[in-house]
C-alpha cells in the first residue's frame, strides 16, 4: 500500500476551487507562503518571478472594471478584440485526446452547477465568475518580463505550483487562472504595473466554501504508465 508524506497529501488534496469563504487571509500568511514559494528553481537562479497581491479596496476595483469588460464582450463579441493575451495559453486547434479531457473537465462543472447544454446565460454567469476570483479574499497576478523566453514561463510555473502547494500545507485553497490574461492592460492600469511586464496567470487565494457544490468537482489523472515510459 502506498504510503503518502505531508507533501504528497498537500499535492494530492490540491484541486482548483471556485467558491471561497470570504475569510481574511492574514498578510503575513501571504508572504510566508510567497517565500517558501521562492524556493523554486530557475534558470542560473534569475528568479524571474513578479508577484502582486490584491485584496480589500484595490481587490474590488480591479473586479469591477475587468467584470465590466467581460459583460461588454457577451454584448458585444466584435469587443474581444481589444483583450487579447499576449501569448497562447490553449490551441487553436484541439486534438485527441486532449479535447476529450476539456470536455469531460467542462461538462463535470456543468452538471455540478445544473447548466445544462445551450444555456449559454448560466454559462455566461459563471465565466464571470472568475473575474469576481470566485469570491476568494485574495487575487495573485504572476508577471515575468518581458525580454525573457520561454524557459522563464517554465521557472515561474514551477513557483507557482509551489504557491499553491504550500496554500494547502497552510490549509488555504487556490484556483489559477488563465482567464484575467487577456486583461492584462486593465490590471497592469489599475495595480501600476510596468509596461515591460507580461501577465503569465493568477490565482485566487482563500478558504474553500465546502456548502458549494461545485468545490466537489475532482478532475481525474491517467495512470502512470499512460504517460510514462520506463527503460531498464
């Protein structure tokens, strides 16, 4: 029987939530948690990593302006093109059996929040939902520069994982997200973010609301030998 450590339960246990109590995160718990974050590897150790944290005042004025322009673009699509992210973060051309997975991921939270196929209003709802951070008290914005390649992406990736694995240790929740990139300019405006950066992700940072259905999702893995190859 397998045996887990804390740092395999911490892992496991991890999983993208989208409804958060609105329980303070204490500041300190933030940089405690930044901190052993930085533990991450990089290349020639340049720590690429630019972090900035949002909650209370600054939290809700980002919400409002970036919830604002997602409901311009259900008005109106033609607007979309005014919020483009500056790199591809999916495909544009989704191949098996990587759509099966997205589909089986989409539908799982669907049917957990009762949308079913062609609502497209419910579906709108919670798309919104990620700008709100999913009620979570604390949003995290990941910056690189932007001089930098496509092995820095790879270094903040791991420092990222490391944010949220060490949220869990600290009995937090997480949920990072790709969908604040095509905002970038709106955030960089609002937090004074400099014009050499690229926005790579955030993440909602908070307590789990467990009363919510839709914290009950848990996205399956293949098996090892799925993806692994092994040579003796």
């Amino acid at each position: 029987m397998q045996q887990h450590t804390l740092v395999d339960q911490a892992i496991i246990s991890r999983h993208s939530v989208r409804a958060f109590k609105s329980t303070p995160v204490a500041t300190q718990t933030v940089k405690d948690i930044l901190s052993v974050a930085s533990r991450a590897p990089s290349g020639n150790n340049i720590q690429p990593w630019n972090v900035y944290v949002v909650t209370g005042i600054k939290r809700d004025e980002l919400i409002q302006k970036v919830c604002a322009a997602q409901s311009q673009i259900f008005a109106q699509p033609e607007c979309a093109a005014g919020h483009q992210e500056t790199f591809k973060y999916y495909p544009e051309q989704w191949t098996s059996p990587f759509i099966e997975r997205r589909r089986e991921n989409g539908w799982g939270l669907y049917g957990l929040l009762g949308i079913q196929k062609g609502e497209h209003k419910k579906m709108q709802h919670q798309h919104l939902r990620n700008y709100q951070l999913f009620d979570a008290p604390v949003g995290l914005f990941f910056t690189l520069n932007q001089t930098l390649e496509t092995g820095s992406k790879m270094d903040i990736s791991m420092m990222i994982q490391n944010v949220m694995i060490a949220a869990r240790g600290r009995g937090l929740d997480t949920c990072p997200q790709a969908a604040w990139n095509p905002f970038h300019h709106i955030i960089f405006d609002v937090l004074n973010i400099p014009s050499d950066q690229e926005l790579v992700c955030a993440i909602a940072l908070g307590y789990a609301d467990p009363a919510q259905p839709v914290n009950q999702l848990q996205t399956p893995r293949v098996p090892v030998e799925d993806f692994a190859v092994f040579y003796e």
